[in-house]
C-alpha cells in the first residue's frame, strides 16, 4: 500500500501567502528606492557643477605700504612716415 502525501494544513497556505506578499512588498520599496535614489543623485551632480562654475568676488583693503620694486623694458620702434621738401 502505498502512503498518499498529507494535504498542506491551511495555516501553511496562509503564511505562504503572507510570505509572498511581504516579499513583493520589500521589493516595491526597493525599487522605488532606486528610483530615488537615481533622481536624486541627478539632482546633486546638477548642483555640484553650477556650483563649480561660480565665482567668488571679495574686495579688501591693505592698510599698509607695499613696496613695488620693478623695471620694465621698454624697447618699440615708431615709424614716422614723413615726405616733404625742407627748403634750407
């Protein structure tokens, strides 16, 4: 004779059930964590470079002598053109 296999209890159907639902659950909630995510790491990378493109201006004053010591060399050649009769 052979044995026939005993029929899953309900209990067993319902946790299953609940298994698999919790399951999808975990990854909706992963994959629009992912999502996101993605979004977000868009938005800083946007941020970082028009951050890398500005510009920072700040006047200040010195309140004391600097001395400037400095010789510049100065050598240009200027033609003049010139025609005319110089009477002498």
């Amino acid at each position: 004779m052979q044995d026939r296999p005993r029929p899953a209890s309900p209990l067993l159907w319902v946790l299953t059930i609940i298994s698999l639902l919790l399951n999808l659950a975990i990854i909706a909630v992963l994959v629009v964590v992912i999502v996101v995510g993605r979004q977000m790491a868009g938005d800083v990378a946007d941020q970082l470079e028009a951050f890398g493109n500005q510009t920072i201006n700040y006047k200040f004053r010195v309140n004391q002598t600097v001395p400037i010591h400095t010789m510049v060399p100065f050598d240009h050649t200027v033609v003049v053109p010139f025609q005319q009769a110089v009477p002498i």
